[in-house]
C-alpha cells in the first residue's frame, strides 16, 4: 500500500481501540517494521493527530482529530455518494440540506484523482419525493435531547388520540416515516408514522432511560439484531 493509505490504516486501527495498544501489535497488523511504524506515528502527530503513548508502553489516539486529506475506496465512495444522495432526495429539508453540506465538506478535502471519481459517480437515485414533515426535524432534536413528546395522532380507523411518548428512533422507509418511542398510556413501545401526527409538542421534562437503551429494548422486543460494530472497541 501507499504511505497516505498506510498512514490511514494505522488511523483506523488506533480508531478501533479503547486502550493503548503496542507498537509491536500495530506493525504487526500493518505488515511494517517497528521503525517504519514510529516514522509514522511521528508523522500523524505532526499533522495534529492527538496519538499518545512511547515505544514499549503502546500508543492510543485521543477523540477530537479531524483527518487532512480523506483516503476512500472506490466502494467506500459509492456508499458515501449513493447514501447523502439519497438523503438529499427523500429526506426532510433540513436533512436535505445536510447530506448535501456534508458531501460537499468530504468533496473539499479529497485528493484530486478521489474529487474526479465523487464527481463522476454513475450511483443515481430516483428524484421521488414523500410529502415532506417538518414534525421530523422536531421529532430528531427530541431524540437528541432525550426530551418527552405530546403527540395528537390519528390512527388508521382515523381515530384521534393524545399520548404522551418517550421518541428514541426514526425509521426512513420510501414512503413513510415511523417514529418508535415508548408510549406511557400503554406501557409499552409503539409505532407512530409521522404524516399521520396532527399535532406535536416537545415537553420541558427529559424521560428517565437513554435514547440507546430504548433503542436497545425495542430491537430485542421485535426481535431485530443488534447492529454490529465497526471496529472492535474491546
């Protein structure tokens, strides 16, 4: 591999744990010398990479670093490309918006030959659009913020009901959008299709179990795996 993708990869690795791990450990993963390996490090640390540690004790990179120039394949690309624009064409304004930006901020900072490969990516999607919801940007700050909502619904039967909910997940299908939130009246989780939500109201109170919990809960009690990790963070 070339250096830029080595130095990437030793990136990711260091990314993929918790805990310091040895320089030994990490060359060995990359196929490199020791040497090579502290050149490297001595590199990623020049370019503003909070690594920290010394030979023989290991080395551990800190949260908060922002990679210069963006190393992807070309399947990782696609992904990236098809995903935001996906997004831009189904999603909500304000998500609309941020795929866009988004695409836009990775594009900036790619190299060239990577810019010209985003650029002329052949991945289209449908322009499609479902009546848009501007109760979703409202509903996702609720999930952020871990914060109670007053929902006026109105079921299939066109019946219309007040429940007081506990939102923790949004599912983006091609022509709805479900919230899944705990729901006090029944005690129980439940699925609310946000075009069928009159009115909605963001309480002042926080509800007392984590967004990841319910999220959790909700995938055992439908019997949906958990999603597996990236990297191993053991």
């Amino acid at each position: 591999m070339s250096r830029s993708e080595r130095l990437l990869a030793l990136l990711q690795l260091l990314r993929g744990h918790r805990y310091a791990i040895t320089g030994t450990a990490l060359a060995e993963q990359l196929g490199i010398s020791l040497r090579t390996l502290y050149r490297d490090i001595a590199t990623l640390q020049e370019q503003g990479a909070q690594i920290e540690g010394e030979a023989g004790i290991g080395y551990v990179l800190r949260p908060g670093f922002m990679l210069p120039p963006l190393m992807f394949s070309e399947e990782e690309l696609d992904a990236l490309v098809l995903g935001s624009r996906w997004v831009a064409e189904h999603a909500d304004s304000a998500l609309s918006a941020g795929a866009r930006s988004a695409l836009a901020k990775i594009e900036a900072v790619l190299p060239a030959e990577y810019r010209q490969q985003l650029q002329a990516n052949a991945l289209l999607i449908g322009s499609y659009r479902t009546s848009q919801s501007t109760g979703e940007t409202r509903l996702r700050s609720a999930i952020r913020q871990q914060r109670k909502v007053v929902l006026s619904y109105r079921d299939l039967k066109e019946a219309i009901s007040e429940r007081t909910v506990w939102p923790f997940a949004l599912g983006y299908f091609d022509k709805v959008r479900v919230l899944m939130a705990w729901c006090e009246l029944r005690q129980d989780f439940r699925h609310f299709r946000v075009d069928r939500i009159d009115r909605l109201r963001l309480e002042d109170s926080c509800y007392p179990r984590s967004p990841a919990l319910l999220l959790k809960e909700w995938r055992a009690s439908q019997q949906i795996p958990q999603p597996g990790f990236i990297a191993d963070r053991n």
